[in-house]
C-alpha cells in the first residue's frame, strides 16, 4: 500500500508562486508515474501534470509554461512549482501516483490564488 502526504499549499495572490510536495511511502515501485491533479467544487478532477520515472513529464495546456513537475526519485518526492499564478488556478491539488496498474491519490492541498 502506498501513502501520499501532501504540502506546501496556501493563499497566494495573482501572480504569486507556490511548491508543492508530495512524499509518497511504503509500497513504493521505482517504475511508476506521479502526477498532479485539481479539483474545484462541483467538477471534476484534472489533470495539471504528470511525470514518469523515465524523467519525461506532460502537462496541461492552461499551466504549460507556468508551471514545472519535478521527482527526486531517491526521496520518492514529486514537486510541482506554480509560477505566475492566477485566480482559475485556485483548487485542490491532489497528488497521485500509478504503479503496476494501482492509482493512489493524497488526501489533498488547498491553493487558492486571490485576485
């Protein structure tokens, strides 16, 4: 079983910058994907980007350029740093990680970017 522990989010003005980390622990396979997800009330999750333990990652059209995954595989930590930040970036992010067909998800950080 695999445990996701979220951090660094918060209340950021427009433009501001925030990190995210996510530690991921115990069953934890060296071949696996992790990735960052948003949710705001009422729709559904989406997914912001994704990196894979090849070191390639992809992102969502609406954060390209802004924002960059990064994975310390050593540590099995997962960073995503939100630059140039604006309003419709406010969500909770959700960590998830997908390994041998099994998706985990951490229980959630509050970003909310203010205008």
């Amino acid at each position: 079983q695999v445990q996701l522990v979220e951090s660094g989010g918060g209340l950021v003005q427009n433009g501001g910058s925030l990190r995210l980390s996510c530690a991921a622990s115990g069953s934890v396979f060296s071949l696996n994907s992790m990735a960052w997800y948003r949710q705001v009330p009422g729709n559904q999750r989406e997914l912001v980007a994704r990196m894979f333990s090849s070191g390639n990652s992809m992102y969502a059209d609406s954060v390209k350029g802004r924002f960059t995954i990064s994975r310390d595989n050593g540590k099995n930590t997962v960073y995503l740093q939100m630059n140039s930040l604006k309003p419709e970036d406010t969500a909770v992010y959700y960590c998830n990680l997908v390994a041998l067909g099994k998706s985990s998800w951490g229980q959630g950080t509050q970003v909310t970017v203010s205008s």
